[in-house]
C-alpha cells in the first residue's frame, strides 16, 4: 500500500520492517515445527503438552481452569475442548472446587505424570537445538527482556504469580 495514500499511519522503518518480518516468520515456524516433532513422538499437540506442563508443575498437580488458560495462553473454549480429549486419554481429571462449587480444576492424573515425563525430554531437546543453541547467553536474556515487553503490551493484566495471596488451584 502506498505511504502517500495514507498518511496517517505511522509505517514501519526498514529496520522495523525487517524486525518485524522476522519475528512474523517466527510465529509461523515454530509453533509448526514443534507440533511436528510433539505429535510424532508423543502424539499431543504443543497446546495438549503446555496443558500437561503447567498441570505437572504444580505441587498437587491441580490449577483452576481459568488460571490454566491464562498459563497456557488459550480461552476458556479451547482448553475446554483439549481437557475433554486429555480425559478420554485418561491424562487429566476434572472436579469442582472445594473452595468455590463455580469454579472447576483441572488435575493431572499419574497417567498424564508418566505421558508429560516421557514427552518432555524430547519436547526440551528440540527447544533447545531449535532455540536456544542458537543464541548466546547475552540474547536468551534478551530475548526473555523481549517477549515479556510484547507479552505486557498485549495484556495489561499479567498473571499474578502463585502466592499466599493468590491461590492457583482456584479460577
């Protein structure tokens, strides 16, 4: 598109451009690559094994819904639909919780222990040969300083972390 048709818009430097094309590539990418790699080996999508992930990460291995979508980056729908596919394969239960009977959790099963065990060291050897063996220690600080400066930008609401004050097995 022209830049005389629509002055209004404040365009993209060359080197915004280029930054941004890359990063575009990126988001195209990636994602792809480790879904191939996860579904090969594992037989979960990425999005089926941050579920798992984040479920085994926690010391009861229980999160509330609500805050398992905001850690996996999903709506309420779509984790909705893969907690209904990781229960037919028996990974994760679901229950109300004790504290509030709207709210419901999301448990891991020892069945999804052993799946996320056994899917991670292949999961992790592809991050890093994909991602991080290509950068130096200096750019993966870089890179965390980077993506939480988008991820701010594009939620004003950050994820509060686990705390006293904030119970995560809890929507």
């Amino acid at each position: 598109m022209s830049q005389e048709l629509t002055p209004d818009v404040h365009w993209l430097s060359p080197t915004e451009r280029g930054a941004w094309v890359a990063l575009a590539d990126l988001m195209f990418r990636l994602p792809s690559t480790l879904e191939s790699d996860l579904q090969r080996e594992s037989d979960l999508s990425f999005y089926e094994y941050m579920v798992l992930a984040m479920l085994s990460e926690e010391p009861d291995r229980t999160l509330g819904m609500g805050y398992l979508a905001t850690l996996t980056s999903g709506s309420l729908s779509r984790l909705s639909h893969v907690i209904k596919r990781l229960e037919r394969a028996g990974y994760v239960t679901r229950s109300r919780s004790q504290k509030d009977k709207r709210h419901t959790n999301a448990h891991l099963t020892d069945a999804g222990w052993e799946k996320i065990t056994a899917s991670a060291p292949g999961h992790v050897r592809k991050v890093r040969s994909t991602v991080f063996n290509a950068l130096t220690a200096e750019q993966v600080q870089q890179l965390n300083v980077i993506a939480d400066a988008i991820r701010e930008n594009l939620d004003q609401e950050r994820i509060a972390p686990c705390s006293e004050t904030t119970d995560c097995t809890e929507e």
